[in-house]
C-alpha cells in the first residue's frame, strides 16, 4: 500500500488507505480481480484478460506475421504487453527477437485491410494499385500505376500473409492478390458484382491453403504411396481432408486432393523416393513434366 500511495503521489494523486481500498472495491464491482496477498503483503491483479501461455502464442503469431513491418509488429506486441504483469513482461521481452522472421515494408496494411472490410460490409468493389519488385529491388507498379477494381470476395491468412480474393468481371473468375502488395487501397464507388457466380462461390473450390493461394491451379484428386515415417506430414499437410490405408512392409495409401502447382511439385519433391505419387494420371504426368523441364534448365 506505501508504495501504491508513493506511486500515485509521484503522479500528482493526493490519496490514502481508505480512498484507495474503496477504489479497489470499485475496480471489483467492474470485473478486476484485485487481490490481497497476505503472504507477501502486496495488492496484485488475479485473473487477467489473457494468460500467460495466450500472450506468448499472440506475441509469437504477431512476431511471425509476415504482412506487418517490423515496427507494426512491435507497436502490437507493446500493447500486449499492457496485458502481462511485471514478471511475464520480463519473459516477452524475452522472445522480441525480430531478426529471424522476414518481415515485408509496406505500412498501408492496417489501413488496407479496413478499407477492404469497409468495401465488403457496404457492397462496393474495392480499388487498388498493385506492385511488384524489379530487378533492381524496387516497387513497379502494375498496369503504369493504373487502379484496379474488383469485387471483394473474401480476406484470407495463408503462409504468414494476408491475400484478398476478389472476383474478376473480365475472366469471370477468382484473382487473388496480396494485401502488403497493395496501395492506395479505398472503396469503390461501384457496386460490387452479383451474379451466380458470386453467389455460388466457395473458399474450398479455388483456394489451397495448404500450398498457398492460387487461383489457376485447381484441385486435383492425387493418390500417393509413402513410407510410414511420412505419415504424420501427410497429416500435418492434409489433416482431415485425406484418406488412410496401411499397406504392406510399413507403408500407407493416401488419398488426396492438391493443386498441380509448382508449389505442390516442390513440396512432393522434398520428400524424395518415401513417397511416391500413384495418381492421378494427369498429376502423375504433370509431375514428370515438371521434373524433366527442371532437369533440363540445369543439363541433367
């Protein structure tokens, strides 16, 4: 208690025991858990609004956010810590290390992702510049900086990234585009599009998140023999969208669905000869293709 009134004195409070016992029994009335500890004699904080094992998951999901700059990150994880005591700051301040984690340069997200939710909740296309990176490492804008309009389909998390997936009026399809590689982000004075498409259209039948967003790569059923080592990464990749037959000498059956991407390619190629695409025959093709074409850009 002398150091609560030596605290709030050093603030310009004027307080005593009473006054602030009462304001205790007020903070209780609103929900905090302010205890007494005999034991030791000091007032602290019971139940908080997160644990300590929630705000070192939310500390780390924020440090390994790839779509925030590293200063967004650490202004984020700074309020968090509002949430933590004295003790569990000092073990967060453990884990700010920031350097292992790639962390993108554009600012705008925050403010991105409002406008696209503001564009979604009110029915207007969303518009945009979009960039990419040039051989000397800096932003080109797409299309000579021109916006682009589309109808906001859904915001998506995959791989450490935010995309937004839109629907093109032009190709009657699915485009997705990364949220950190848009800028000038603001809704639309455009109605967004409402056809049977739109209305019909479903995450699963465009999007892997398991290999990422692709919108031209679609789903393909696929059959692969692994050994039984594998198993928990066929898990780990296809969770409960998979099927799973033992066979002979420690082996197993999985029976899947991917998109016939370079990016599942690349996947499957890192696994080696423990597992074996079995099909589908055009899976089995594709792949083959896409090993001699990567043979043959280094001469094998």
């Amino acid at each position: 208690m002398n150091e609560i009134l030596g605290e709030l004195a050093a603030r310009g409070i004027d307080a005593e025991r009473k006054s602030v016992s009462r304001d205790f029994d007020v903070l209780r009335d609103y929900g905090f858990d302010v205890l007494f500890d005999s034991s030791v004699k000091r007032w602290r904080m019971g139940e908080r609004p997160f644990a300590p094992e929630e705000l070192v998951m939310l500390v780390d999901a924020v440090q390994s956010a790839g779509f925030l700059t590293e200063r967004m990150a650490l202004g984020l994880i700074a309020k968090l810590k509002w949430f933590a005591s004295e003790s569990q700051e000092a073990r967060l301040d453990q884990r700010l290390d920031m350097a292992e984690y790639v962390k993108m340069n554009n600012p705008e997200v925050f403010w991105s992702i409002d406008a696209i939710q503001e564009a979604m909740h009110v029915g207007r296309k969303v518009e945009f510049r979009y960039f990419h990176f040039g051989t000397d490492g800096r932003r080109v804008l797409n299309r000579d900086g021109r916006l682009y309009r589309a109808t906001p389909l859904r915001l998506v998390y995959a791989e450490g990234l935010y995309y937004l997936l839109t629907y093109n009026d032009h190709y009657d399809d699915m485009t997705p585009y990364r949220v950190d590689r848009m800028v000038d982000v603001g809704v639309s004075s455009e109605q967004a599009t409402r056809n049977k498409s739109v209305s019909t259209w479903k995450m699963a039948d465009d999007v892997r998140l398991s290999f990422g967003v692709y919108g031209d790569s679609p789903q393909e059923p696929i059959v692969m023999e692994v050994d039984g080592r594998y198993v928990s990464v066929m898990l780990d990749k296809f969770g409960e969208d998979m099927d799973l037959y033992p066979v002979a000498d420690g082996r197993a059956k999985v029976y899947a669905r991917a998109p016939l991407s370079p990016q599942f390619y690349g996947w499957l190629f890192q696994l080696g000869t423990d597992v074996k695409l079995l099909g589908s025959k055009k899976a089995v093709e594709a792949y083959k293709s896409y090993l001699r074409d990567t043979a043959a850009f280094y001469g094998i």
